[in-house]
C-alpha cells in the first residue's frame, strides 16, 4: 500500500509540474493570473475588457481591449492597422491584421468611428502593447 501512495504522489507531481511548465511556455503562469479577461464569464466569452490606454500592464496576458477606431490604415506591405488615436506614433496601444489574414475579413471600413473590443494575446512590439487580430471573431463591437 505504501508504494502505491508513493506512485500517486508521484504522478501528482508530475502532472503539476508539466502544467507548470506548459504554462509558462505559453505565457501564462499562476503568478500573471488576474481577473483580466484571461477566464470566461460564460463559455466562449472572456469578461473585463480593459480601455486601450491601460493594455500596457497586461502584456503577456490574453486578454480584451477596447476603444474608438479613430482610423483604418492599409501599409504598403498590406497590413491593416485599426488606429485608437490621430497619431499612431503616440498611441499606447496597436492592433493589426497581417496581409496573410485580411481575406478572411469584410468591410473593415465599417469599423471606423466605432467602439471596438478586440481579443486575443496582448503582445509587445517596439515598446508597445498590441493585439494581433488573426479571426473577425477577436473584434466585436461594444455594448
């Protein structure tokens, strides 16, 4: 019987530990869990968006960012950027749609002016938090 605890315990542990390690690997660990929009409130919905102006505490999360489209902007290399402020360059957040991607989206004109929500891993590139949107069913409009 002694042995047969010793087993468990063991198995126990490994599995913890793998989680662990596969958390972490993908970005998440027990100690970046909060209540930002990483669990769902009902399936298939993450709760707690937060304004895009203060996305940048919650990179390395999945999360849900909101804001007012201000623009829509198509680069020369066809990526599409949905602009939260006048200036992209002092914009503390970005969004945007590789090239790769844009087929599976329609009229992204539409969104302009609107109040988005946009969902997905919040990442950092060239100093600033940014949401890649890969599927329309990361962006939906606010309540």
């Amino acid at each position: 019987m002694r042995r047969k605890q010793i087993l468990v315990a063991v198995i126990v542990l490994v599995v913890f530990c793998l989680g662990v390690f596969v958390g972490r690997r993908a970005g998440r660990s027990p100690s970046t869990a909060s209540s930002f929009a990483s669990r769902s409130s009902s399936p298939g919905e993450m709760a707690g968006c937060v304004d895009f102006h203060d996305a940048a505490p919650h990179a390395g999360e999945t999360g849900c960012v909101s804001g007012r489209v201000v623009r829509i902007f198509a680069s020369r290399g066809g990526n599409t950027f949905l602009d939260f402020c006048e200036d992209y360059r002092d914009c503390p957040f970005t969004s945007v749609i590789f090239s790769s991607d844009k087929n599976k989206f329609g009229d992204l004109a539409s969104l302009a002016g609107r109040q988005i929500e946009i969902r997905g891993p919040i990442t950092v590139y060239q100093g600033r938090p940014e949401i890649i949107i890969r599927d329309p069913e990361q962006i939906r409009l606010a309540p």
